[in-house]
C-alpha cells in the first residue's frame, strides 16, 4: 500500500521540482515540473488500473474548485472525504499554496488558478494513458461513468462526442449513471456499438426480473484473472427521469453484489474490482458489509483523494472529476489474492502535460461544426463561479437570479447538480461556460405556485437524501440550491425536523406554510414539464446584466455538523 508517509514525501518531491511560487504567472507557477513527475515511477507488481470517472463530457481544460463544504454524517462525520479546505491539506500533509493544495482543495483557489492553470482536457489525459500503457501495455482502463453528459458538444452531438473519445482513449470498460439521461432508446444504440463492455451488475429488467447488462467482465493479467464488476448509480429512477428509462430498475443490491463476488472468486479471480457509480459514502458501508473486493474504484460524488481508504481489506480509490484526475493502481497478486497495492492520484496539470496529437484531433474535430456558439461571449464575471459543495455555489447563485428575474418569480430552486466547471473573477462568460453548467436533456425552466409547507417538503426530503446517517438512504445529489428565501438546516436532526426558520428574503417576513408563493425552477424529473431551457434563461440574464456581480451567500444557516 501507498503509505501515508510515502505520499507526503511524493508531495515533499513535487514540491522541489517546482519551487516556491514566486506570483509571476502561470510558467513560473509550474516552472520545473515534468510528466514524469506527475506520472510516478515505474509500475509495480503484476497488474495496472487506470481510472477516470464523472468527467461530465468536459473534452477541454477547465477551471475546477473543489468544495468548501462536504458534510459526513453518521460513521462518515468528518472523515475523508468529509474534510475541505485547510483541513483537508493538514490531514494529507499537504503544503499550502502548492500546486496540490490548488488540486485538491478551494483553499485560495482564484489567486492560485492563475498560476497554475486549468486541468484536464481528454488530450493531456490520453497523453498520460498512452505514457502508462507503453510502461505496462495490458493496464485496465475503467470509466466510471457519468461520461456523456455535460457540455455543449454533448449535448448537440448527443453524448457521441465522448463515445469517439473514451473509444479513442481504449477504455476496457464502464459503468452509468447520467448516460441513461439520453433516453434508453440512445443508450442501447451507443451501447451496441461500444468496443467494451457496460457493465451494471445493480441494472434489472423491472417486467422479468433479470439483469439487463453484463455485470462483470474477467481480465486476465500477470498471469492472474481480474475481475472487474459494474455497480451503476443504485437511485437513478429517483434522482433523474424514471420516464426516459422505463423498464429498468436499479439499487444497491447488497446481496447481488456478495453473490457476484463469490461467483467471480469460483471462476477464478485473485483481483476483484468493483467500479462503482455508488457514491463514497455508499461504497464506504458496501466495502464494510460485502467481502472479498479488493479495490472500490469511486464515482458519483466527485471526491478527489490522495491516498486510498481502507475498509478491512478493500482499498477505496476517489479519483476525482471533470478530468482534473486520474488515478494509477499498481497491484501485486498471485492465485492466492492481492499481496500489496500501490495508488498514485495524478493531477492533470494542463500546462504541464502535452496534449495527445491523435486526441486533440478528434477533439478539434467534434468542436468544429458549434465553434461560433462555443466561442460566443455573453458577458463577463467579476466573482468566482463555482457549484460544488453542499450548499449554493456562486454558478447556482447566477441560475437563480436567472430564474427570479426571467420569469418573474418570488422564490426560485436549482438542482443540487455536482457537475460544472468554474469560472474565475475577470473572466468572460461564453456559450460553452454556461452549457457546462446547464447542458442536460431536461432543461424546461418552470413557474408554478407553491405554497409554503409544500416548499418545507422539498427542502426536507432533499436534505435526508443527503444527510440521512445510513449511506443507503443517501439517494441524491447536494442539497436544492434556493434563491430568494432563507433557511436554517440541522444536519444531525432527524427526518422533517432538519428544516426550520424559513424566510421571505424580499420582505424578511417568515415564509408562511398556507400562503402559495411564485416558484420557478428548472430540472424537473416529470415528464411534458412546460417552460424555456434553462440556457436561454440564464443567457437573457447575463445579457442583460452584463457584469455579474454576486454578494457572498449567507442565507443558509447550518447547524449540527
């Protein structure tokens, strides 16, 4: 195992190779710093993952910021990755103002953005995997899912964008969970034609029962089998529109998943890998009711860790978003089982790694026919936009003014979403920035009257779907960001009692459980909802204000964390 030790000193050597920052920019920023750095040293052992998952079809660099605010509750209550900010970088014994301090948390995430760049870009990222694949050419590379949705390109093309993409890349095999958001029909034309196997262990036939995709796929490597099985994100009906993929039904399956274990273990697998659209915390109770896996490859929730977490003898691996990551697991097995594993989080540095010719073509290519609307600039920032934490990020900030201001609303909620890049104060914002944050196949933006116990409802169950102390019971995303009324949240209270002192923000007057309010919203999971897509709102607000301005956000009380 990659040790706790070994990590900061691997951290301690990045750090060398770069220097101290001088505040000079961008190339000074990242002066010194190679591929190799990045990449590690040779493989160990006998067998090789690479992983990547929830890159929400950003094919470019992007801007990223990690969340400020990640709650655990329950047994996760400030563990990883429940830890942000400051903490986050003592408990990993990271410098500040590093160049993985800028990684892997928001502490002074504008001020360093400038001097060390965007991440990503699947260009750097095929760079990287080509470097891994010519040092052990029969490494497995796993995608975890959330692949195809995300973007303009996307979006026009459908999710064939990636498809060409992650083919390109020689992914070995997947798993889903916004894929299914194309609609099934969409779905199984792609999934027909994929050189890899969909993988879904947890993905039933709802009329007769059975499973509906493969649930696990056998590698042999280094002389031993690897198993990798499937686990697609359990509350898919729930979170996203049970209309789109009717005859599907999905859950965590505690019990499936033992027993595709033991079947995988009696054909003879010494690895056995789980790639998994769960969601950490889920993974984390999974890991500890369900032996025999060996390494939980993370999706869903975007985590981003440096080092594994151990659950008994299962290696949990977070390997990030948006393509700001990939993770290298280096594993040492014979027929008796895994001997050691090494883990290595590497940060694609954009201005560091040289773009894949081959990639950067077919991504140029898939770009060229929207390159105007890509490029088109609808006006500027001056705060830092960003979504990801458990309460209103800046970017939800905007879509709500949006909402209340486009159609005429006195109160306005937006989805919990974890995907979206950011944007940095002085930037521009175009097209594709807000398609990046926006782009989806359910984007009516609707009004309707609500009255104010129903708005407690929503408030309350969104907040047990993220706070509920059984991971099991943890079926969404972040919390509904609300524009227009306050609130203050007990996370460590039960069910209907989390939710209290909501308020009229307009006229500071307590929102009144009998008087029906204006609400607007987008992203409703009903189908035939009625309204415009969410970026032709959006867009009429920032023409019309020109220069985003935002004051930071306190209108959400919390407590009990």
């Amino acid at each position: 195992m990659f040790s706790r030790r070994e990590f900061a000193h691997a951290i301690a050597a990045a750090g060398a190779l770069i220097g101290p920052l001088s505040g000079r920019g961008l190339a000074q920023g990242l002066s010194g710093m190679t591929e190799e750095a990045l990449i590690g040293g040779p493989a160990g052992g006998n067998v090789s993952l690479i992983h990547v998952t929830d890159m929400h079809a950003q094919l470019m660099p992007v801007w990223f910021r990690e969340p400020s605010i990640n709650l655990g509750v329950g047994a996760a209550a400030g563990q990883p990755p429940h830890v942000t900010g400051e903490d986050f970088l003592r408990l990993y014994g990271i410098e500040p103002r590093s160049p993985m301090a800028y990684a892997l948390s928001s502490a002074d995430f504008a001020a360093l953005a400038r001097d060390y760049g965007r991440m990503g870009g699947m260009d750097r990222i095929a760079t990287v995997v080509k470097r891994l694949r010519a040092e052990r050419p029969d490494a497995i590379l796993l995608d975890g899912g959330d692949t195809w949705q995300g973007s303009l390109t996307a979006l026009r093309t459908n999710g064939q964008d990636m498809v060409d993409a992650m083919n390109l890349l020689g992914v070995d095999a997947m798993t889903s969970h916004w894929e299914f958001t194309l609609g099934i029909d969409r779905v199984t034309e792609i999934v027909d034609a994929l050189p890899f196997p969909f993988l879904g262990a947890n993905i039933y036939d709802a009329e007769w029962d059975e499973p509906a995709y493969e649930p696990y796929k056998l590698f042999e490597r280094g002389g031993v089998q690897v198993a990798v099985i499937g686990q697609a994100f359990p509350y898919l009906p729930i979170a996203n529109p049970r209309w789109m993929f009717p005859n599907l039904s999905f859950g965590v399956r505690e019990e499936r998943m033992a027993e595709v274990v033991e079947e995988v273990r009696a054909e003879g697998a010494s690895v056995v890998v789980l790639l998994s659209h769960n969601g950490f915390d889920v993974d984390r109770k999974l890991a500890s009711r369900v032996p025999g896996i060996d390494v939980i490859l993370c999706g869903h929730t975007h985590d981003a860790l440096p080092e594994p977490l151990m659950v008994g003898d299962t290696a949990l691996i977070a390997s990030g978003s948006n393509g700001k990551f990939l993770s290298r697991v280096d594993i040492d097995a014979d027929a008796s089982g895994v001997k050691a594993l090494r883990h290595r989080l590497i940060p694609i540095f954009a201005d560091v790694i040289a773009p894949d010719p081959e990639m950067a073509a077919l991504v140029a290519g898939h770009r060229a026919p929207f390159a105007a609307e890509l490029s088109e600039v609808l006006g500027e920032t001056e705060a830092l936009l960003y979504r990801r934490g458990n309460f209103n990020g800046t970017f939800d900030d905007l879509i709500l003014q949006a909402l209340m201001t486009e159609r005429d609303a006195e109160i306005a909620l937006s989805p919990g979403f974890r995907w979206g890049p950011s944007l940095l104060p002085g930037d521009r914002i175009t097209k594709e920035d807000l398609y990046n944050a926006t782009a989806m196949s359910y984007p009516a933006a609707y009004r309707s009257e609500m009255t104010g116990e129903t708005l407690h409802v929503i408030l309350e169950d969104v907040a047990d779907n993220l706070f509920n102390p059984d991971p099991y019971y943890q079926q969404g995303g972040d919390m509904v960001r609300v524009g227009g009324m306050g609130y203050r949240i007990d996370v460590s209270a039960p069910m209907g009692s989390r939710i209290t002192d909501m308020t009229h923000l307009a006229s500071g007057e307590p929102i009144d459980p009998a008087r029906s309010y204006t609400v607007a919203g987008w992203a409703s999971v009903n189908e035939g909802t009625d309204g415009p897509p969410i970026w032709d709102v959006v867009e009429a607000h920032i023409r019309s204000v020109g220069s985003v301005t935002l004051q930071e956000n306190d209108s959400v009380k919390v407590t009990g964390a």
